[in-house]
C-alpha cells in the first residue's frame, strides 16, 4: 500500500515528465521556420548549379561554332537535288588532313565564285556524303576533327569557264578527280595544280575539253606526279601548254596521244631524257 511519500513522488515525476514532452509552440514553429529554409537555400544552390552548366555548355557550343563553317540542311531551298548531288558538275579531292588544322580544299575566289555558286560535301571512304551534311565557306576553308585522309565532293551550281589555280600551292590536296566535271565551256587551266606538291593522282576520264585553249604550268611543281594520263583532253585547238611539266621531278609516265598541236615548250623545267621515251605521242607534232 502506497504511502503519502509514494504518491507525492509519483505526482512530482509525472508532472516533470510531462513538462519534458510539452514543447512550447513557438519552438516548434522556429524549428519549422529554420528547415524551411534551409530546404530553400538548398534548392537554390541545385537551380544556380544547373543554371552555371548550361551556361558552360552554351559557351563551350559557341566557342566550337565560331569558325566559318556552316552546316546547312539538304532540305533548305535552292539546294541541288540527290540525283544532281550524285554525279552533276563535280570535283571530287582527297585531302591528307591533321585534325584542327584549317585549310583550304579549293580557292572559289581565283573563278569568281560567290558562296551559292558552290557546295562543300565530305565523303566517308566509300564515297558517300557522310551525315548528308553540307559544309560551306566563302573562302573554301574547311577544319577537320581528325587527321588522315579525307574526301570532299564539290558541286558548282554555275558552269565553269576555267580552272585557273584552283587548286594553286594547295599542300594538303593528294588526289583530284574531275572526271564528273562539265568543262566544255572551260578554255583555260593554267596553273590549275600549280604547287601542289603532295598531289599524286588525277583522273580526267571522260571530260569535255574541245574549247581549252590554256595548259601553261598546270602541273608545275606537282612534285609526287609519277603517272599522268592526259589521253582524255580532246581540244581542237593549239593548247598553250608551256611549263606544263615543270619541276615535276618524279614523273614517270606521261600519255599525250591526243594531243594534237603544242607548244614546243611543254616540256620546259623536266628531265626529258628520263621520260620522252615513256610518253605516246603518235599524234604528237610542232
């Protein structure tokens, strides 16, 4: 039986117990107050975070867009059509490339050309257009992302009336096919590859040349030349071909059977005794 002592404990334990667990309301709402905002505080960091990597994107996108590259759409008026990008008034160039390098695949400016008179497309090695991109500058230059070998179909919108140094002192051009170009309203090629030193093929099979009057120092300096078939070039005219040969120290092979009237200078600036024997020339004449 519980004495007056007892219950006089008791009471006073269960009142203090009591006090411990009636937190005043004001407390409670300062508690709710502080985690409040610490939650805003905590969601503002994460917006300010993302906000700064989005702006670190953005300037990183623009930063790699700032050269004078453009990649215009294949669907964007005006544009040639699939069958015309296939074959019509091409050259295609192969290029040896260091990635971030920029150069120039051809100089429009030396044909007067504007920048819709031409259109830039890079190939995959098996001569498709890679990503149906086009890539386009006024001035021709182009940056590549990796080194190696890389090709580059360039279509003219307009017909050419010549080639002169189109391709002039370009280090980087290694092989060069006109083969798909219209050229019979062109009448001169002078110093088309002039300086080209690294250039080692060209294919002119199948082109139209019977209004070319001008050959003088096309391939002068093309220092990497073994082989040249010229068979294709088909003028009626008296072609001025002087120089046409000059400095190409590695010439091998020459085919000039259709050449019917030249210039006696042709072979001016070349080892004529290393290669005269190796050059058909059965219609050949002064």
């Amino acid at each position: 039986m519980k004495t007056n002592d007892d219950l006089k404990i008791e009471t006073t334990v269960k009142n203090e117990n009591e006090s411990t667990h009636n937190i005043p309301e004001e407390v409670i709402q300062n508690k709710i107050k502080k985690f409040k905002t610490f939650n805003i505080i905590l969601i503002s960091l994460n917006i300010i975070f993302l906000i700064g990597i989005s702006l670190l994107i953005f300037i990183v996108f623009k930063l790699k867009n700032q050269t004078k590259e453009k990649v215009i759409s294949l669907e964007k008026e005006g544009l040639p059509s699939k069958e015309e990008r296939k074959s019509k008034n091409t050259i295609i160039g192969t290029y040896s490339v260091k990635s971030g390098k920029k150069f120039q695949l051809f100089n429009p400016e030396k044909l007067d050309l504007k920048e819709d008179d031409y259109i830039i497309e890079s190939l995959e090695k098996n001569n498709n257009l890679r990503n149906l991109k086009i890539i386009n500058d006024e001035k021709g230059y182009y940056t590549p992302e990796e080194s190696g070998e890389q090709s580059f179909k360039i279509i003219f919108k307009i017909i050419l009336n010549s080639l002169n140094e189109i391709f002039k002192d370009n280090q980087e051009l290694i092989k060069v096919d006109l083969s798909n170009l219209e050229m019979e309203n062109i009448s001169s090629m002078n110093s088309s590859f002039s300086g080209c030193e690294n250039l080692e093929e060209v294919n002119l099979d199948g082109v139209n040349t019977s209004n070319l009057l001008d050959m003088a120092y096309t391939f002068e300096k093309c220092n990497n030349l073994k082989d040249l078939d010229l068979s294709p070039i088909n003028s009626n005219n008296t072609l001025n071909t002087k120089g046409i040969f000059s400095g190409c120290e590695k010439l091998e092979n020459i085919n000039i059977s259709s050449f019917e009237k030249v210039d006696e200078n042709m072979f001016e600036g070349i080892n004529q005794n290393q290669i005269l024997f190796q050059i058909n020339m059965h219609q050949y004449q002064y």
